[in-house]
C-alpha cells in the first residue's frame, strides 16, 4: 500500500455534523461505537438520539458506564439520547427504539 486514508480526527466529524443543521432529536446510528465517546459527543453537542452498536461486549460494557459518568453530572437527559447495545447477527437496534 502506497497510499494513505488520510486519516482525520473527531473533530472533522463534528464539522460534519454541524455542517448538516440536523434539527435536535435526530436519529444517528454509531456501528462500531467502541467505548462511545463519539456517540455521547454527538448527543451533548446536537441533542441527537444516538444508538451505539458494538461486536465486542467489553465496549459495550464500557460505552454504558461513560454514559452513566457523563449523564450523572450536569447532563441527566443524555440517557435518554444514546443507548448502546450488541452488533452482530444477534444484535439489533432495539425494537422500538428507532420509531
């Protein structure tokens, strides 16, 4: 391989985001949400309904304690913007929670 991805920090999805002007309470799927971060930033900056999926239960896991962390301080609503959950042939976005 000869050539880069060029790859870009978080900020450029951010960017991104903001450029959209999507109208709070949209909803945005994160495959492969890892510990969530990307996914609890998004709802904190834009007020998106954000569901994390992951393969690995650890991230999971994890992503589910940093919401907590976050949404115990000055940010109680933010359990109700992101969930994460299970990726795979087993996992789903949740029934009901997309409608």
């Amino acid at each position: 391989m000869d050539q880069t991805v060029h790859p870009r920090g978080p900020d450029m999805l951010y960017e991104l985001v903001a450029g959209l002007g999507l109208p709070r309470g949209t909803v945005a799927l994160d495959v492969g949400c890892g510990q969530g971060g990307h996914a609890i930033e998004l709802a904190l900056r834009f007020r998106l309904r954000v569901r994390g999926l992951d393969p690995l239960p650890s991230h999971v896991e994890a992503a589910q304690r940093r919401r907590a962390n976050a949404a115990g301080g000055d940010e109680p609503e933010l359990s109700e913007l992101v969930s994460f959950g299970p990726s795979g042939s087993r996992g789903h976005a949740g029934s009901g929670w997309l409608s």
